[in-house]
C-alpha cells in the first residue's frame, strides 16, 4: 500500500471537483487507483474542509497504536489472571492450617 501526502491528496480532490473530470480520468493521470481517489472525494465533501484529509494518517496511526497497546495490555491482565490462581491454589487452605499449626502429640 502506497502513503500520499496530505498536499497530494488534497490537490488531487481539488483537481476532480475544479476540473469536471471524472475521478476515474484523473486517477488515471496520477497513477492513483480510482477507489482510493473516490474515498479522498468523498472525505471532503463529508467534512466540507480540508482538515479531515490532514489527520486521517494520524487517527489511523494512532487506532493501530491504540490497538497494539489494547493486546498488549489483555495479555497481560490474563498473566496476571493465570498467577494469581496458580497462588491461590499453592496456598493452604484454612483448615490446613489449622492443623499444621497444632502440635501433634509426642509418639512412644
């Protein structure tokens, strides 16, 4: 997958609603695929501005981080899950300490 800059796409949606081509010719002539032309249009006729095209990149960058963080973070939790029943389970119980706590009488 090809990264454009933000002065790329936003030149290339100026160019499809300036210019009355189609997005098809004009992601011909940038060697651009027409879909990924599409989406840049109707991102800024859904926002009306420029800046939804400017951080997109960085809200995608931050989802994918965000995501890694979020498994990270699960796995984790589910180590820390597994320990604390393996503890659990290695402790004594309350009547096993009572009666390791007791002294046995002396045997003859």
């Amino acid at each position: 997958m090809r990264n454009y800059s933000n002065e790329f796409k936003e030149e290339a949606v100026k160019l499809v609603l300036s210019s009355g081509k189609t997005i098809v010719s004009v992601s011909s002539e940038l060697g651009v695929c027409s879909k990924t032309l599409g989406n840049w249009v109707r991102l800024y006729r859904g926002s009306k501005n420029s800046t939804t095209l400017q951080t997109t990149p960085d809200l995608r960058d931050e989802l994918l981080h965000l995501r890694r963080e979020n498994k990270r973070l699960m796995m984790e939790r589910d180590i820390l899950k597994k320990a604390v029943g393996i503890c659990m389970n290695e402790l004594p119980s309350d009547t096993d300490a009572s009666r390791s706590s007791r002294k046995k009488p002396p045997t003859l």
